[in-house]
C-alpha cells in the first residue's frame, strides 16, 4: 500500500500554462515536504508545509497543505521549460520521511 | 564542494560481489539515510542512522548492511549482489525529521 499517493503520474504541458499536481494519503502526517529532482542530481527541497490549511508560495510555485493534514497540492502559473522535472512529495510519519513516486512534469517551449 | 558525496557515481558489477557505496557530508548533520530509486516505485529507504552508534532498518532493508563510521561517514554494503538491486542510490543527510533532507548526487549501481 502506497502511503502517499501522486497523481497525475506524467503531465506535459505548453509554456505558459498552469498546472497542479496532488499528493494524497489517508494518513495523517505532521509536515509534508515538496522536492524537485532533476536527471543525473539527487531531490532538492522546494517546501515544508506543517500546518493544517497552510499555504506557502515560492515565486510561480504554490503549495497547500489540506486542513485535515492528509494531503497537498502544488500550482505552477505560467509553467516555464526550467520547470521540467521530477516532483516528489514526502511525509513525516514515525520518525521517517515516506516519499511518494512523483510527478514527471514536462513542459514544452 | 558539495556538501554530501557519493562514491562511486557509477559501478557496474556482476552476481554475487560485493559493493560498498561510500557516502560523506560536510553539514554537521546528525542523520544519514539511504535510499534507492527505481522507476515506478519512488525513494524507497533502506537504512537509516541518528547518530554514530544508532542503525535503523527502513522499508527495504534485506540485502543490504551499514555502517555508520563517524558522523561524517556511511557507507552501504550489498554483501552478494544480485541483478534486482540495480538501481539508484541516494545518500541523504538530515538535522530533524521534519527539515531539510540533503541528497548526494546519486550511485548508479548495475547488478549484471
């Protein structure tokens, strides 16, 4: 059973687009955390959100954390090729990051 | 320089050797993990370390041994190779659970 559900598991869109992908679980976790992996490097934190209902925003970038702490999404405005890459989401559960199994983002020029 | 570091990059072995993978931080921090990375499957952690003296198993750690020789240093085994083992490895360092998890650049292991 995968804890933390992703979805869409692939999106390729045209620059200038918005977008959002979600992370989903049943279970509560205490934070949850937004990474981007590009190809060859290791994740790279973009977010933590801790608190029910929080929203955080980095630029184009903007992530919720749902009220009941279950489940988050990221929006991108105005998508851009540099945003290409691997989205992970990951929660604290017993001590432990659970990460999800990504989004691939595409976007076209 | 990178703050955490993984050796080697790459490595391409055969059934039954055994592969060390080295990982080394810079950061100070306490907790190391590792992980690997297969397509479809996500960041899955193998084990993992709060201090020198403290090893934790993770989701998948059958297969696989570690050694935590300072805080500095930790390093997993994979004591006989087999081919379902390739795949990529990530070495991550940690203060607290809920901050900032930094990852090396990555092992890319091919069991042959």
């Amino acid at each position: 059973t995968q804890l933390l559900e992703q979805s869409p598991q692939f999106l390729s869109i045209q620059e200038g687009e918005n977008l959002t992908v979600y992370c989903n679980s049943s279970s509560v976790f205490s934070s949850l955390q937004w990474y981007r992996q590009e190809p060859g490097e290791g994740p790279v934190l973009l977010v933590t959100v801790v608190t029910g209902g929080e929203v955080k925003k980095l630029k184009r970038l903007t992530f919720q954390f749902g009220d009941a702490r279950k489940d988050s999404s990221l929006h991108i405005t105005a998508a851009q090729p540099g945003d290409t890459g691997l989205y992970l989401c990951a929660g604290d559960r017993d001590d432990k990051i659970i990460f999800g199994k990504g989004t691939r983002l595409h976007i076209l020029p | 320089d990178a703050d955490v570091t993984q050796t080697p990059r790459n490595r391409i072995t055969k059934t039954g050797k055994r592969i060390m993978l080295e990982c080394s931080q810079t950061k100070g921090h306490d907790r190391m993990y590792w992980y690997r990375q297969d397509p479809g499957l996500g960041l899955r952690l193998i084990y993992y370390s709060f201090d020198v003296k403290d090893i934790n198993k993770g989701e998948i750690s059958d297969g696989y041994s570690v050694s935590r020789q300072a805080q500095a240093k930790f390093s997993l085994s994979l004591e006989s190779a087999i081919p379902n083992q390739t795949a990529l490895y990530f070495c991550a360092t940690g203060v607290e659970v809920t901050d900032t998890q930094y990852f090396g650049p990555g092992t890319r292991l091919t069991v042959l």
